[in-house]
C-alpha cells in the first residue's frame, strides 16, 4: 500500500506546482504579448515593457512597495524580536495575556485593522501617505515575527543567558552574542514572513494611504479597471527581483561551501541583507531615472493632485505635462463617485476631481466646489457643443468635460440578428433565444436606466410604482435568461465574443469593436444614459491656479488626443473626435465612438438622494434573486 501511495502522492505534488505556477507562466507569456488583449497572443512585443519603464507612477509604485517592505522589515523584526525575548523573561500571566494580544491582530479580517489604523491617522489628523503606509505596515509585520520568534525562545536553556553573565558577558552581549544567535532561524523566518506580508498587502495599504502614494498591489487594482497589460509586465518584473534574491541567497552559501568544503551559515544569513540591498539599490536608481521629470519653468516645484478614476489618463498627458510646467503631478484613483465623495465630503484635499454628471449637481449643491475662473481658460471654444451647457451645469461655471457618452447594448454579429434588436431594444434581455448568452453590467443606476427605458419611463422617474416595475423587469430578466453579472471584465470578454451581448459604456465598445470586427453596438430608440465626467475643482483646492493650467492642457488638442485614443471614450474636444473617428483615424466606422445626440428620449442622470436610496436597495434584491435562481 505504501509504495501504491507513492505515484499518487507524487502526482499531487506535480499538479499542486502546476495549479501554482501555470498562472505566473501565463502572466510572464502575455507580458510580451503586442496586443492589449489579456487572452488572446497577438505576437511578441516589448510594449508593455517599454509602457512600463517609461511610466513614473508604475516606477514609483514599484520603488514604494520595496522601501516600504525593507523598512518594515527591518523595523518589525528588530521590535518584534526584542519583545519576544523580553515576553520570555515576564511572569506567566503577563506572557499569556500579550500572547493572545499579539494573535488578535492575526485573527482579525484585515479589513478591521485597516479601518482601525484609518480612524487612528483621522483623529489624530495625521496626513494620509508614505509614512502612514510604512507605520501600518510595521504594525502588522510585528505579531508575526513575535510568533516566528517565540518557539524557539522557548526551546532554550533558560538559564543560558545567566550562564553567559556569569562567565562575564554583559547583559547587552548575553542577548545578542548567546540568545540572538540562538534563535537565528525564527529571526529569519519572521523576517521572511514580515516581507511577503509586506509586498502581497493591499487591503490595508488601500486604507492608510493618499497623496497619491501608492505600492504595486493597489497601482495593480486600479489598473486592473480597464484592459491593460502592463499589468503583466510589471508583475514579471516583481517575479524576476524576487527569483534573483531567492538564487542569490541560495546559490552563494553552497559555491563558498565548495571552495572551503564545509556549509558557511554565517555567510549565507549574511547574504539575506546584502541581497535585499541590491535590490533596493536597483529600485532607486529606477524610481530616480523614472520617477522624476520637470524641466521647465512655469510652476517648478509645484505639486497638482488629482483624483480620477483608475486607467482614465493616456500614456503621455501626464508626463509631458510635467515636462511643459515643471510641476510634479499626484494622481489617486476611485472606483465609483461615491467613494469619492466620501473622500472630499471629509474635507481631503484634491486640486482636481473627475466626477459623473450626477455627482458634480450633488457636489455643487453642498458648496463642495468652486467657480472656475474662465479668465484662466481658453478651452471652452474647443469643446463640442453637445458637452456644454448640460442640465448639472448650464452655464459651466463650475465643470470642464472631459469624457462623454452614452450606455447600449454591445452584441456579436454572428450570434444577434439587429432584426431583434431594433425590434426588442432592451427588451432583447428578456428573448429567452440569448438565454445563458447575455451579461447584465452591475451598476444599479444603469440597469435601472435599462429597466425603465424598455418599459417606456424616464430614467430619472422618482414614482415607487415605476421603480417597482423595474425591479420585476430586472428581476424576471436574472430569473429567467442566466445572465451573468459582471463590470469592467465584460471589455475583454466581448472582445473575444464570450456571449452574444450585454450592457456596456460607449468608451468600452470603442474598445471591443475595435478589437473585434464581429462586435456591434446599438442603442434602443427608447433612450439612453447620456453622460459625462468633467473636471472640477473643489472648494478646498490648495492649487487653483496650476488646476486651471490642466484644465487647459488636458482640453487641448494634444493632451485631448493622448486622453482619447488611449482610453477610447470620446474626447469634449471637437477636433480630437472628428479626428479619431474620421478617415484613417483610430476609430473610424465605429459608432459607440460618437455619442448620439438627436434622440429626445436620451437623458442626463439627475441626482435624487432618496430615489437613489430606493434602486440601491432594489438592485441588492435583484443579486439577491440572481444568487437564487443559480
């Protein structure tokens, strides 16, 4: 039986490694991949590579979440080595009750701790950013280098330390010549322990940090938002630093050993910091020759923070803006318009926020912005006329757009007949023939705007029996089609045809049938979400006047185009649109690039707090009803 056990055993261990590492091999395979696509390998490129290196947030990212690592190492074993040896020496009691305090913050759900260390910087008013981040991360390297360190403490001579003074050591040398040596290996390995750690956390970092400071694990989130594959190059990256310190550390102690026949351990714990004093070396030379720009003059030493949504800037605008003011640019990311509001609402300072239409009418309302000052503007004439003057604000006093469009359904041409379509509009997610075959997006503004829409209402109704009649529709739809829910991943998915059809934004389309011939999108003459996202400034803003030079740069021709053609949703300007979307331009004889703007049934989404409240709570239902039906 034991020898029959063995294969098996083996061939478990075998798709064990291959469960691990396929997914790493597929990532570094796609790094070099020439398209944008995530799964589809289009050829062999340096792109992303190139993307990469020329990239000073993804530079900075990755020189962040080293430093950071190292110092917290360095710091959490120190700490946390010289408190388990002075546990080792308490009363019993004592040793006990600390124990159980140090294993409260392992047992936590990380999302406790990272709430708790948020409130502990906001009420003491301390500025979210580097050193925040470093300090949470000290905080939770600690416990598990006390808990690697422990067991061996405890597997010592207690008496050794007072055999040591008595042969005429000092205290200070007992410690560190007797015991430290001692326990050399639990150092070690809590000290391996608070270093992963260190690298693989997000969720705290996402809470204790601002001012644009970001680690690789939240720059990967917010990247992660919309098709992008430096993603995977970047990642390569980490994997390649981290395979060279593992073969250095590994590899050195075992060619000394070959040259004076025995294992020098000594020599191999001394590689660890050596090792990792490479790499930090490494890193900073590249956070210095990438992370740095400002040559000219007009605002040197000046520092714009923006918050915008994740993957929603080209590759050059910022940088060459940088390179044109002399100002260096801090850029945070949200998720939705509701975070970002939590955030200004709190009185965090931004110089430039990138809101929805909807939000800018709310934060207005709440004296939350300030007038632009059209004295320092000279990008309104520009602008499309379909962008200004929207019902948020008809007059632009206070927003500049930046991106527009509409919501429709993306639909594969092989699988959709346009008869249907045109026939059914939204009510096409009810045609039990696309059953299994649809993806309803999860966003409870724009499913109701489905909703309502394909049972004839405004989008903007606030009558509870129209509400009401949208959810049964939304309802029936999860309960009888299997539709999947999804948000940013249906890009990539409907651009490798996955299902026949599904909601999306205007910009994602562009995207899609760009990459795919055989996709289409249509908008139902019952209506649509006509929508934009405009840049503001708030109320509390420290930089105005560099805010306004932005504004101006991200309006213009150039930095419009670098916007546009690499985001893919239609620019406010004019000439870029006409010029993406004509003759040999970018996107042209794609119709999800130009937004619709003569059908009387499309609609600006209008801020209500209490409908808001209602189709929140309806849209929850209807996941509850999707779960259900599964």
């Amino acid at each position: 039986m034991k020898k029959g056990k063995r294969p098996l055993g083996r061939f478990l261990m075998i798709l064990a490694v291959v469960f691990f590492y396929l997914p790493i091999l597929y990532m570094i395979v796609f790094s070099f991949n020439e398209g944008k696509s995530l799964t589809v390998f289009s050829g062999f490129s340096l792109r992303w590579y190139r993307h990469m290196l020329e990239s000073g947030d993804m530079m900075e990212a990755l020189y962040t979440t080293f430093s950071v690592a190292l110092l917290a190492t360095s710091v959490s074993t120190v700490a946390g080595t010289i408190a388990a040896i002075g546990l080792s020496k308490s009363r019993k009691i004592v040793r006990d009750v600390m124990e159980q305090v140090n294993n409260l913050p392992l047992m936590n759900p990380e999302i406790v701790t990272a709430i708790g260390l948020m409130l502990l910087f906001i009420t003491f008013k301390v500025e979210k950013g580097y050193v925040t981040m470093l300090l949470a991360h000290i905080a939770f390297c600690i416990p598990y280098v006390m808990l690697s360190v422990m067991p061996k403490i405890r597997s010592l001579d207690p008496n050794l330390a007072d055999a040591a003074m008595d042969l005429g050591a000092t205290p200070w040398q007992a410690m560190t010549k007797v015991i430290v040596p001692q326990i050399m290996p639990g150092i070690v390995s809590g000290a391996l322990i608070a270093f992963t750690m260190s690298v693989d956390d997000f969720i705290i970092s996402y809470f204790v940090t601002g001012r644009g400071v970001k680690n690789l694990s939240i720059m990967v989130y917010t990247m992660s938002k919309r098709v992008n594959p430096s993603i995977n190059a970047i990642s390569t990256l980490v994997v390649v630093i981290i395979t060279i310190v593992l073969v250095a550390v590994n590899l050195a102690p075992v060619l000394a050993a070959r040259r004076t026949g025995r294992v020098e351990v000594e020599h191999r714990r001394t590689w660890i910091p050596v090792a990792a004093g490479a790499v930090l070396a490494v890193l900073a030379v590249c956070f210095l020759q990438f992370g740095s720009g400002a040559l000219d003059r007009p605002y040197e030493g000046q520092t714009l923070h923006i918050y915008n949504w994740g993957e929603y800037t080209g590759e050059n605008i910022i940088r060459d803006f940088e390179e044109e003011t002399g100002a260096s640019v801090v850029m945070d990311n949200f998720d939705s318009n509701e975070q970002m509001y939590i955030r200004v609402a709190n009185g965090e300072s931004y110089d430039i926020l990138v809101p929805s239409d909807y939000m800018i009418q709310r934060l207005i309302e709440e004296d939350l912005l300030q007038k632009l000052d059209k004295s320092r503007l000279d990008c309104l004439d520009k602008l499309s006329d379909a962008v200004k003057g929207l019902p948020y604000d008809p007059d632009n006093e206070y927003s500049i757009p930046y991106f527009w469009g509409t919501v429709g359904i993306v639909y594969d041409k092989t699988k959709v007949d346009v008869a249907d379509l045109e026939r059914e509009g939204y009510n096409i997610f009810l045609d039990e023939k696309y059953k299994g075959d649809i993806y309803l997006y999860d966003s409870e503004r724009d499913s109701f705007m489905m909703a309502l829409k394909a049972l004839g209402y405004s989008m903007n109704t606030d009558s509870q029996e129209e509400l009401q009649e949208a959810y049964d529709w939304l309802v029936q739809c999860v309960q009888t089609m299997e539709p999947e829910i999804v948000t940013d991943e249906i890009i990539d998915n409907m651009a490798q045809g996955r299902k026949a059809l599904g909601l999306i934004y205007s910009g994602d389309a562009t995207y899609v049938m760009a990459e795919n011939e055989d996709m289409g999108y249509y908008m139902p003459d019952t209506g649509t979400n006509l929508w934009s996202d405009a840049m503001v400034i708030p109320a509390n803003a420290r930089n105005v006047e560099l805010a306004h030079a932005f504004i101006n740069y991200a309006s213009d021709y150039d930095g419009a185009y670098d916007n546009s053609s690499y985001v893919g949703y239609t620019s406010a300007n004019q000439e870029v649109m006409d010029v993406l979307s004509g003759e040999g331009g970018d996107y042209e004889g794609i119709n999800a690039y130009i937004p619709r703007t003569d059908n009387p049934s499309d609609e600006v989404f209008v801020y209500n707090e209490e409908t808001r409240k209602v189709i929140g709570d309806l849209w929850s239902r209807v996941k509850i009803a999707a779960s259900n039906a599964e």
